[in-house]
C-alpha cells in the first residue's frame, strides 16, 4: 500500500496534522501551525503541499533561512509552484541576497503574470536592487513593473505612491505628480502623498514634512548615515559651521543643544568647549548610535519644536547642522531658540541655499527645503536676534553637481 494511499493510516494521520496547521496559520497560531505541519512531514516526508506551508509559517516566524530550505525542496519536485517561488524570493529578499530574490519574482510572473502579490514583489525588490546598486536602469525596470502591477490593481494607494517615489527618483516629475494623484484617488495616506505631490508638481508644499517621514527617513538610513553622507556626499556642512564659533561663541559655555543631532556628528565638534551637551532627534536609531559615543550628557527623542517649547533648560548654544532641509517654516523654531538661549547666547544653523530672488523658503523636488536669506534675516529681526555673519558656501555634493548652503550665525540681545 502506497503512503499516498487515502486508506494509508500515517497519510490520514498526516492529513489531519496538515489541516490542523492550516487553520492554524489561518488564526496566526503559528508556533501551534509550525508543530502540525512537522508532524505531518515526519509522516510523509518531503509532500510539497506540506513544505510550502511550512516555509509560510516560517516566514511569519522570522526564520528565512528555513523558510527557503522548504521552499527549495518544493521547487526540486515542481520546478513551475508558484507559492514555493513566492516564498523563495520573499526569503532570499530577507536574507539580503536580492539578485537571487528578483530571479525567483521575475520566474513567478513569467508563469503566473497576473499574480498580484508576487508583481508586487518583483517590483518592490527591483527598486531594493536599484538602491543596493545605484542603477538607474534598475529604477526604469521598477517603474515598468509598478506600471504592469497597476493594470491589474488599478485601485491600489500605497502601489500609486511607490511608483510615484520611483517616477520621482527618475526625474519624470509630471508623471510622478500623476500617479501621487491617483494614490490620493484612492484613499492613500493623505499628508505624506500631498507632501510628495507638492515637491513633485512644484505647488508649494506643508510648512514641514509629515513627522512619519521624518522618522522612517533617518531611522531607515542610519546604519549607512556617516559613510554616505561623509563619503559618498562630501559632506562637511558639520565641520563647516561649527568652526567659526571659537570666535563667535567663545568657550566655556555652560550648555549647548545639538538641535537633530542624528548619529552625534556634531558631538566631538562641541563636546570639549561645554560643560553639558544636550542632543534632540526625532529618529531613534540616530539616537542610539549618537549615544553610543558617550559624549551626550542627555539625549532627547523629540520633534524639535516641541522639546523648543517645552524645556526647561537654557542654553549658550544652540547649533543646527545641515537640519532645516527637513523644516520648512522656521518660525516656531525661531521661536522657540528665543526661549532657550541665555541673553548673548548663539544660535548657529545651516540651509540649503534657495534660488536666487526668491524671498521665503520652498519644497525642492527632492524632498528637501530651500531658505533664503532674506527669509533668514526677517526671523532673526522678528525675534530678536542679531545677524553676526551669514556665509553662502557648498554644502554637499550630489549627481547634479554641488549644493549650496547658508551658513547662519545669531545672536540672542544681552537684554
């Protein structure tokens, strides 16, 4: 008698464990769902229904090296199963090992083209891939399969807002516009897609970008935050700001607050000239590395303005390195170093430099905001500060060539 025989005992056996795990995969159960689908293996070694399964569980469970094992062995009995190709990629994908994770998409649509969730990830992993290697032909293949992906769920926001991002990152920025549209259409998320289609369609923009923006942005990048930024960009706004104040804002100080301080790159900068360093970031992953240098006395997880308006510290200096890109209105911050810095105490910061004749501050087509000068100079006499020097010179270097900045150094009147 065959174990593949329904009057077989360890294959009823079997079937029962299988369909035990099914529902309990089906109610998140997933260690109970783990268990069932194991037993059923040890009587029925190597059934694929069975592995393909299992590798889903595993997946949910955080094990991808498991999850392909399973998904492999499928796949040497049926070269063309769609669920063990999905389950391949999506592990490999986790694993890092994205070329191989895109082979197993681009295969499962090849057989399959109207697989959603796997169009999906072929798309989501080329645009992982494009960023892993800097291509921009990889970004015109997610496009095209964002494109593909939408004729079949044309009602979908958050796949009209990523290839709106990649549209975006093209510099296809009318198409980009469209598509941030459609998300908006269909019940995307409202401040980060108007957000996106004001840098996109040049229609002004929120006076800040949303904080969830914010927070993913430095918290996805800060592993990689100094070597692109020092390496990559040949950034050293940092270094550029902070050196004039041996003569600007003498030491000792009693206390200096690092205003977005992210990974501490200002911290060795100003550590030996304060009694107290006191950093602020709304990013908790650039906090744990800034902390990680010990030279903080405190640090402070907060959006800026709110930690401004509610401190009850009070400062020599308040500096801001390369920060404000990601603040449109400056005023509440204004405002808010205003309250904290003590009667002489400076206020020094870095924008990226607008166009010139421009008069205010504008969402840039790269997510970033621009200030102008005179922008500048109408806050600082608003809120009683003094102008001692602003300085317009690069602040960083990218693919269109280098950025300029301004370089602002304020005073707080002694009275």
């Amino acid at each position: 008698m065959s174990v593949m025989d329904p009057q077989n005992e360890p294959f009823e056996r079997a079937k029962q464990d299988f369909f035990a795990g099914l529902d309990a995969l089906k109610a998140q159960r997933l260690p109970e769902a783990e268990q069932h689908f194991c037993n059923a293996l040890e009587l029925v070694p190597g059934r694929p229904s069975v592995l393909v399964n299992r590798a889903a569980v595993l997946l949910l469970l955080g094990r991808p090296d498991e999850a392909l094992a399973d998904a492999d062995a499928v796949l040497l009995q049926a070269p063309d199963d769609v669920d063990a190709l999905f389950h391949r990629g999506t592990a490999l994908g986790r694993l890092g090992r994205l070329p191989a994770a895109l082979a197993a998409f681009e295969r499962l649509v090849a057989i399959d083209p109207r697989h959603v969730e796997g169009r999906r990830r072929h798309a989501q992993t080329t645009v992982a891939l494009a960023g892993q290697a800097g291509s921009g032909g990889r970004l015109a293949d997610a496009a095209d399969a964002y494109r593909v992906l939408l004729q079949l769920q044309p009602e979908s926001a958050a796949d009209w807002s990523a290839y709106g991002t990649v549209l975006r990152e093209l510099r296809r920025p009318q198409e980009a516009a469209e598509a941030f549209r459609a998300a908006l259409r269909h019940g995307g998320d409202d401040p980060l897609d108007r957000f996106y289609l004001a840098a996109t369609a040049g229609t002004g923009g929120p006076a800040a970008p949303p904080r969830q923006y914010v927070r993913a942005l430095f918290d996805d990048y800060a592993d990689d935050f100094e070597g692109h930024l020092l390496g990559q960009l040949g950034y050293a706004a940092h270094v550029e700001l902070t050196e004039p104040l041996a003569v600007i804002a003498p030491v000792p100080r009693r206390a200096t607050l690092d205003l977005g301080c992210g990974t501490g790159l200002c911290g060795p900068l100003l550590r030996a000239g304060t009694s107290r360093l006191v950093g602020v970031d709304l990013s908790p992953r650039m906090l744990e590395k800034a902390r990680s240098l010990q030279l903080y006395d405190a640090l402070a997880e907060a959006d800026l303005v709110e930690h401004l308006g509610s401190t009850s510290e009070r400062f020599d200096l308040v500096v801001a390195a390369d920060v404000f890109i990601y603040v449109g209105d400056l005023d509440p911050v204004f405002a808010g170093v205003r309250r904290v810095l003590h009667a002489g105490g400076v206020f020094c910061f870095s924008v990226e430099a607008a166009d010139a004749g421009e008069e205010g501050f504008r969402l840039l087509p790269s997510l970033r905001y621009a200030h102008s000068q005179a922008y500048v100079r109408r806050l600082a006499a608003a809120h009683g500060l003094e102008v001692l020097a602003l300085r317009q010179r690069p602040i960083r270097r990218e693919q269109a060539g280098v950025i300029d900045g301004v370089y602002v150094y304020l005073r707080r009147a002694s009275a």
